[in-house]
C-alpha cells in the first residue's frame, strides 16, 4: 500500500512539472496535496512505535519534501517556474528511493530528545542547503541565457520558464538568504553532534569521513558568507562555493550511506 502511494507521490509531483505555467493555481493546488500525501506516507514508513527506520533514502526523500515546501512557499511571491522543473522531478525521484531501498530501523529506547532534534534539525539544513544549490543551478543558467544572442537559441519551454525568473538580483537575495539560514541550521547540526555525540550515537565524537565532509561544507558555505559580508562576492564566486559546498554536503551522509548501504551492504544505526 505505501510503496503505491510513494509512486502516486511521484506521479503527482511528475504531472506539475509539465503542466502550462498558465495553470499556476492547479499547480499550486496538486503540489500542495502531493506533498501533503508525501509528508503522511513519509511519516507512516519512517516513525514505528520506539523505532525509527534511516537510511540515505529517507533523508533524501525527506530533505526533497521540505524543498518542495521552499518552492511553494517561495513561488506564492516570485514566479519560480524554473525552480519547479528542477525541484518537483528530484522530488519525484526521491518520493519512491524508500520503497526500493528501506534502509533499516534504529530503537529509540535509551536514546535521548537530542537524538530526534538532532535528525530534525540535520534534516532541514539540508533541505535548505538542497534548495539553495537548485537556486544557485538556475541563476548559472539565467545568466548564461542572457549571454546568449536574441533568437541565437529557440526558446523550449524550459528557456520560457527561465525568462521568467525574478531578476538575478533578486535571485540572489534569495540565494543568500537560504545560505545563511542553512548554515544557522547546519551549525546546529554540527554542534550537537559534537557535543552531544555520546548521547546520540552512543561513541565518542571522532573524525570520520561523515564529520570531515559535514565540517568541510560548514567551512565552505562559512567562508562564503564571511566573504559576502566583508568582500562583497557575488556572481560566479557565489555559485561556485554554494555547490561546491553543497555538493561535500551531499557527500558527508547520503554518498556514505549509500555507498555502505546498497554497495557494501553493511546495516548501519
């Protein structure tokens, strides 16, 4: 029954991807229901009674539904077509990862508050962290459209979705105001799982492949502020760091996990 409803999830997210930007409010509508559908079953197959399934599938299924979340929220006071063709197939992809690779189930007893929080809090770093590397994809290619010659390229409908985007400007006020949000989270995330790493993960803190990535994206996006702050970089050096930084990101839980989980096999807590 879930694994048809994950699928109906992706279908829905699917079908908004393609649907006429001239039908905004039934894009609105079915994305809404679509993630509130993603959201329940989500919450049905991860939270068991005293146990928590993880795995690298869930946290990405689960960063992709907050991301759906962003786009909604930010396309009700910018029109973000383009964000839309980037997010809702992601989404769709990551919507059906749990039903093909469920990871396994952690209890919960013994296991303290901390724990819960710092999964929560972990999980929204990267989902705005997520969406910010998919505003960071669209400004590299708004910009390159703009370089590029009147009636040079055929305009698909992707390029229309592009030419109306918000003003790069906007866009990267936007940018940036997810980057600092996400690095507020992502430094929480950091500081529980150093300070409280007996508690969570019942070890010492130690420096792992985990801790040295998570730490690398934290100096990354870190360094891209404090230079944004004190040297005004803007443009291609924004965009740089904001993948870069994200693409480490991706690779301190989700490219491990998935490479122990599904490659090597090995059950993981």
């Amino acid at each position: 029954m879930q694994t048809s409803l994950f699928v109906l999830v992706a279908l829905l997210y699917i079908g908004c991807t393609f649907l006429p930007s001239s039908r905004r409010q039934t894009i609105s509508i079915v994305v809404a229901a679509a993630w509130l559908l993603h959201g329940g079953v989500l919450w049905a197959d991860v939270v068991g009674p005293e146990e928590l399934r993880v795995g690298f599938s869930m946290m990405l299924s689960a960063t992709l539904w907050v991301s759906v979340a962003a786009y909604w929220l930010e396309n009700r006071n910018y029109t973000l077509d383009g964000l839309r063709v980037l997010v809702l197939p992601m989404a769709a992809l990551a919507a059906v990862l749990p039903a093909i690779f469920p990871g396994n189930m952690v209890p919960l007893n013994g296991k303290s508050p901390v724990f819960l929080w710092h999964i929560v809090i972990s999980i929204l770093a990267y989902s705005t962290l997520t969406i910010a590397a998919f505003h960071a994809v669209l400004m590299v290619l708004q910009e390159s459209r703009l370089h590029t010659r009147p009636g040079g390229v055929k305009a698909g409908w992707f390029g229309l979705a592009l030419d109306r985007l918000p003003a790069l400007l906007t866009m990267e006020k936007l940018l940036f105001r997810l980057i600092a949000f996400g690095f507020f989270l992502l430094t929480l995330t950091v500081l529980s799982g150093v300070v409280f790493s007996e508690e969570l993960f019942n070890k010492a803190f130690k420096w792992d492949h985990k801790t040295i990535f998570t730490m690398l994206s934290w100096a990354l996006f870190g360094l891209l502020l404090a230079g944004r702050r004190w040297q005004g970089w803007r443009g291609r050096t924004a965009l740089s760091f904001t993948l870069t930084g994200f693409a480490v990101l991706l690779l301190a839980y989700v490219g491990s996990r998935f490479v122990l989980e599904v490659v090597l096999h090995r059950v993981l807590v």
